[in-house]
C-alpha cells in the first residue's frame, strides 16, 4: 500500500519530499534562452509564498504551460520542493485546476491570496464596537455603522492600497482600525492638555473621520485575484473625493447636522494633505490634522516593516529600492560591522 501524499501549503513544502498543495498560478512569461530557445517563466503562489521558476520547452509539461495554464487561475499542484542555486523551485509531477470538491480538503480561493496577519472578523468586531462604545453622537454613530452594514461582505477582503501598504487581504481593515485607535489616544490627549481650545476638539468627530478616511477605496478600488487595480472612478476621482460621497449619500438618512457633515468631508478630503498625494485642501481643522499625521504614520511604519522584513541586502543598511525610496539602518548583527573606536 502506497503512502498517502501529504497535502501542504506552499509554504509548508518540505525539501526533497513530494506534496499535494494548492496554488495560484500569478505570473506567466514568455522568454527565450541565448540558444533563442523559447521557455516559460511561472509563478505560484499562495498567502505563505511563492515560487518562480522555468519551464524549459523540452519540459513535460511545456506543451501545458503555452496552451492551458492560465494566469489567475487555481491549481492543485503534486510536487517537489527543490533547493536550486536560483532559490527554491517546485518540480511539478501533476497538475490540474481545482474542482468544487476540493473545498472538502479546504481549499479556498482566499488562502492563495496575501492577507492580513490578523484575522479580518476580528478586525471588523473591534472596529465596530470602538464606534458603537465611543462614538457618543447618535447621527455620527449611524452613518458609519450604515455603511460599515451595507459594505460589510467586501470590507473583509478590501486591501488598503494596491501596493505601497496593506495591500492584501483584510489590509484595508488593519490600516483603518490602526489609524482609529490612534486617533482615539490623540483627541484623549489633546482635550486634556487643551482644555480651553475653541471650539473645543470633537472627539466623535476625530473617530469618524479615521475610520472613514479611506472608505472611497471601496470604490476606488477592483480587488482581483492577481492584482488591484483602479475603478474607472477611482482614476479619475480619487477615494478621497468618493469617500466624500458616501457621506453625502449616507448622512441625510442619519439626520447628521450641516457643520458637522462638512467638518466630516473636509476630514476625508483633507487626510493626505498635499495635492500631490490627491488632496485639494490641507487639514484646516484640528480634527483634520489628527486624522492626517495618525494615517501617515501608519503607513509608513508599515513601509519600514515591509522593507526590513523582505529586504536581503547585507549590511546595517537596507537597499533603498522600496516605496519609502531610502535606506533604513538596521543595526549591526555581526562583529565585524560595528564600527571600531
């Protein structure tokens, strides 16, 4: 009696050892060898990793991978994981595109997506019960728990960008409840140490306008499997100028007051703050500027993080090909990079 394949996430492949796993097949290039042989460059992928590596034309499966793999679609693949002096590669033995009975062994479309650390339910409970615990206004309170109702199902899987930050699965939901919890602790602190700030800083307002900053890319944004790209509205408009629209539609069933349905629209409007990075206004409003530095800072701790985690560059300084476009110091892991007296 044979023994039973192992199935594995990819990257929970082991070398040497033939598994079953389930991938997306994300990438798929024609090239050619300096013999002007022609060869496939694949992709598989999964949320845990990914594999690129060739298809030679007098491979088995070379015929296969020009007519019938497609980019985007799903695959269960039997494999080998091999260590190459390119990095790891998959030595494929079977392949086929999933079936629906392979979500009896768990597969799902999702798992072969990146995707937030954390879970994206999760995310969202925390996210409603710090509106529905500290939002004390019942008109603001409504708004956001209306469109949060309406938009729930692809809030759970809406990215926070196409590239730059949390651009995965679930991101959109890390990024905004991040930026909300600091903004909590702001307005917290700023009433306290301007008491006589007139008029005085809203604090429902500085939490409205964190957890509704980016909800434009609702619209703004087509998550695919592959890749996000641009609503047409989003390229021409912006999710700032969206996410103003949504407050338009959804604030005159709240009964939400003029001053503040403006306050809460320039909050949105005004949160990336120079017109180069999309916004028409500056932060005018303390609330505003809040909503700004919180957002900002949130995204680009997440950029450092990316760039410390993926980049493999030697020495205390990353290479500075990453979206922050500069080196980031490290530290000094070895002896012999600390710098002598």
């Amino acid at each position: 009696m044979s023994a039973r394949i192992p199935l594995r996430a990819l990257g929970e492949l082991v070398s040497d050892e033939e598994a079953d796993a389930f991938a997306l097949l994300s990438h798929k290039e024609e090239l050619t060898t300096r013999d002007g042989k022609p060869y496939w460059m694949v992709t598989f992928r999964d949320a845990q990793a990914e594999f690129t590596f060739p298809i030679w034309c007098d491979s088995p499966w070379a015929d296969a991978c020009r007519e019938q793999w497609v980019v985007g679609a799903f695959y269960k693949l039997r494999a080998v994981r091999r260590e190459t002096k390119y990095g790891p590669q998959l030595e494929i033995h079977r392949i086929r595109e999933t079936v629906d009975q392979d979500r009896n062994d768990g597969f799902d479309p999702l798992m072969c997506l990146p995707q937030s650390r954390f879970s994206p339910e999760e995310l969202l409970r925390r996210l409603l019960a710090l509106v529905q615990n500290e939002i004390r206004m019942e008109s603001v309170r409504d708004l956001i728990s209306r469109i949060m109702e309406k938009y729930r199902d692809t809030l759970l899987t809406l990215p926070a960008a196409r590239s730059h930050h949390h651009a995965y699965v679930g991101g959109w939901l890390e990024h905004t409840l991040s930026v909300t919890e600091t903004c909590l602790f702001l307005a917290d602190k700023y009433i306290q140490l301007y008491p006589d700030l007139d008029p005085p800083l809203d604090r429902d307002l500085v939490i409205a306008g964190a957890v509704l900053h980016d909800i434009g890319k609702l619209r703004e944004l087509e998550f695919q499997v592959t890749t996000t790209e641009y609503s047409a509205e989003g390229a021409l408009l912006g999710h700032m100028v969206l996410g103003r629209d949504f407050v338009r539609e959804f604030a005159c069933e709240v009964g939400l007051d003029r001053e503040r349905q403006l306050r809460l629209e320039h909050l949105i409007i005004a949160h990336q703050r120079l017109p180069e990075w999309g916004s028409p206004r500056p932060p005018m409003t303390p609330e505003s500027l809040i909503v700004h530095f919180a957002d900002d800072l949130d995204a680009k701790f997440h950029m450092f993080w990316k760039a410390l985690r993926s980049d493999s560059k030697d020495g205390p300084l990353t290479s500075d090909r990453n979206p922050l476009r500069q080196a980031i110091f490290r530290g000094f892991k070895e002896s012999h990079d600390i710098p002598k007296d």
